[in-house]
C-alpha cells in the first residue's frame, strides 16, 4: 500500500445540499447504532462476570472467556495475533 503524501494532497471543499447532509448523518447514527448494540450485548455478560469473580477465577470457570484472552499479564495467549505480529505464543493456561 502507498503512503499517503500529505504535502501533495490538496484538500477541497464541497458544498452539499443540507438535505444530503442530514441524509448522511440520519444513516451514519443508524449504522453506528445498530454495530454498537450487537457487541455491546454479546459482551457485556463476560465482562460483568469477569467483574465479580476477578480474571483468574472467571477464566478457570468459563472457557469462553479463557479462549477470549488475547494479551495476559503482557504476553500474547492469542496465537493467530502472535503469528499476525511476530510475538511469542504463551498458553493462556500457563499463566493462571
């Protein structure tokens, strides 16, 4: 991918019709709303046990959260993000 030259990229402004405006921003809220709620409800019921039992605890007891773990106490458990970023691999169960 090319670096983007600042130096040469000329920055135009565009006068759009305020209904193309409020269009835009009515489709742009709907997205984000609809993106954010989704993960939000999908995760939220991990976090609030995490929470209440501590890492350690919800890991041992929960193997979904277990497999969740991408970085545990600074070493990577996740091994496709160790491969994606050249870091060591360390057992998530190595650590509790």
């Amino acid at each position: 991918m090319k670096p983007l030259n600042l130096q040469r990229t000329q920055i135009r402004s565009i006068r759009l019709p305020a209904w193309y405006i409020t269009v835009w921003r009515i489709c742009l809220v709907r997205w984000l709303k609809h993106l954010h709620l989704p993960s939000t409800n999908a995760t939220l019921p991990y976090a609030i046990e995490i929470a209440n039992k501590g890492w350690k605890r919800a890991f041992k007891e929960n193997p979904e959260i277990k497999r969740g773990a991408n970085v545990v106490k600074g070493k990577v458990t996740y091994r496709g993000v160790a491969e994606a970023f050249g870091l060591e691999y360390v057992p998530v169960g190595s650590l509790l």
